[in-house]
C-alpha cells in the first residue's frame, strides 16, 4: 500500500513538472511575439513621423525637381538673357536705328537684322561675339555676300560695301572709316567684356 501511493505521488510530481514547462514555453512564445511586433511598430513610428532628415516636422530637404525626378539645377549664367551692353553707343542697342545704314550700336549676344545697303537691302548676321572676338556675314545690298572675324584684345573688322562688290579687313580697330559717296561702311569692334560695338555709316 505504502508503494503505490509513493508511485502516485511522483506520477503526480512528474505531472505537475511537464504542465509547468508547458506553461512556462507558452509564456515565453507569446513575450517573443509581443516583443517582436513592439520593434516594428517603433520603426514604423521613425518613418511616417517625429523628426526627418532635416530635424524638422519629418519632411525631407526640398529641392526643385524636373518631370523626371531628377534635380532641377540653378539656371546658368548663359541659359539667361544677354547682359547689358557696358559700352555706351549713340542708338544703345537699338537694332531697328540701323535700318538707314548709319548707326552705332552696342551688342552682347548674335543678331540678325536688315539695313539699307549701297544697291538696295541688306542684312548683316553677328554670329558670334564674345570676349576680344568677333565675326558677322553680310547678304545682300549689291555686296554679295561679306564675312569678316576677328580675336585678340582691339580686334575687330571694316567692311566697305558698294554697288558692285566689297571688300573687308581685320585687325585692329580705331576710328571709323569716312563713306565715300554711294558706299557703306560697316565697323565691328571687339570688347574685353564680350560687348561688340557696330556702327554702319552711309556715303
């Protein structure tokens, strides 16, 4: 009798030992979890608020992005309209008072426009100016067609245009050439600056 309750009574313990490990693995799974889930949710916290990047209200640093994402850059110096010419000329930078044939402008960027030549219209094409250079084309007027260029510091071109021909030199530059009746003479000075000086006088 004394034998079999002592069995029972360890059956009982060793019972009692296997329910409490099974509590106990239960316990710890479900801590694991808790715990597991309670990361994510800080991380998620991190993204959607508090301080950002910038340390402020969560936003990002803002810049100006183009159509395709990428960042639009600061407009440069010669995407941007020509500068204002530094030297001062009788008509300023007047195109139009160049339609007569006797003018004097000052000019930053190419330009195309018409005047009146020896023989009939003319129009003459500034296609390049930039620092001590210079270059130009000339249709028309009873020239044909005229081109003159020039580079280096004082450089620049005259152009003498009569009824029947022309005919252009390069180099240094100083007062503009006297018009003998029935011609025009074209001056294309070169500047320091990139400012070309133009001055047309009729005969």
């Amino acid at each position: 009798m004394e034998v079999r309750d002592t069995r029972a009574r360890r059956a009982a313990v060793r019972y009692a030992a296997v329910r409490y490990a099974a509590v106990r693995y239960v316990v710890t799974a479900v801590l694991v979890v808790t715990t597991a889930a309670g990361c994510g949710g800080s991380g998620g916290g991190d993204d959607g608020g508090g301080e950002g990047r910038d340390g402020k209200d969560g936003a990002a640093p803002s810049s100006s992005r183009t159509a395709d994402g990428a960042a639009d850059p600061a407009p440069s110096e010669s995407a941007r309209p020509g500068a204002e010419p530094s030297v001062t000329a009788a008509d300023g930078d007047d195109t139009a008072a160049c339609a007569d044939g006797d003018c004097e402008i000052a000019v930053t960027r190419p330009v195309t426009f018409p005047f009146e030549g020896p023989a009939g219209r003319a129009r003459l094409a500034l296609t390049k100016v930039g620092a001590d250079e210079v270059e130009y084309t000339v249709t028309g007027g009873g020239g044909g067609t005229v081109k003159g260029g020039a580079g280096g510091p004082g450089s620049g071109c005259v152009s003498v245009l009569r009824s029947g021909g022309a005919g252009t030199s390069c180099g240094g530059v100083g007062a503009v050439p006297e018009a003998e009746d029935g011609t025009v003479v074209l001056q294309v000075a070169s500047g320091t600056d990139g400012t070309a000086v133009v001055t047309l006088v009729r005969g």
